[in-house]
C-alpha cells in the first residue's frame, strides 16, 4: 500500500517523463493459431510447463492420444 501511495504521488512526474514509442521499431507477432497449442510430449517438463501456461486460458493446450 505504501508502494502504491509512492508511486501514485509521483505519477504526475513519471508521465512528463514518458516519450513516445518509435513505431518504425515496432515488431508485430502472427496471430496464434490453435496448432501452435498442441503439446509435444517429447519436450522438457519445464518446457511443458511453460508451454500449457503460455496457451492459458485460450486457445488452451491440448494433445491427442489415450488416456
């Protein structure tokens, strides 16, 4: 809270501060595609991991297979 009373009564000064962005720098990702969700099972655990979060809550991980 007191974090926040800090930055909020410096906000004023913060935003004289700001400049902005050079959109000729500007990268632009493609559109994720649900195909890009499919989990690969032969990857890391900690590639999996991050791989299920990065695609949370949409278009969600997913894989075919049995149970």
């Amino acid at each position: 809270a007191d974090r926040l009373a800090d930055v909020a009564a410096r906000l004023p000064d913060i935003l004289d501060d700001a400049a902005p962005q050079d959109d000729s720098a500007a990268t632009y990702a493609h559109k994720i595609s649900s195909t890009e969700a499919v989990i690969d099972w032969s990857r890391p655990a900690d590639q999996l991991a991050r791989h299920i979060r990065a695609f949370a809550p949409a278009p969600a991980a997913w894989f075919t297979g049995h149970r």
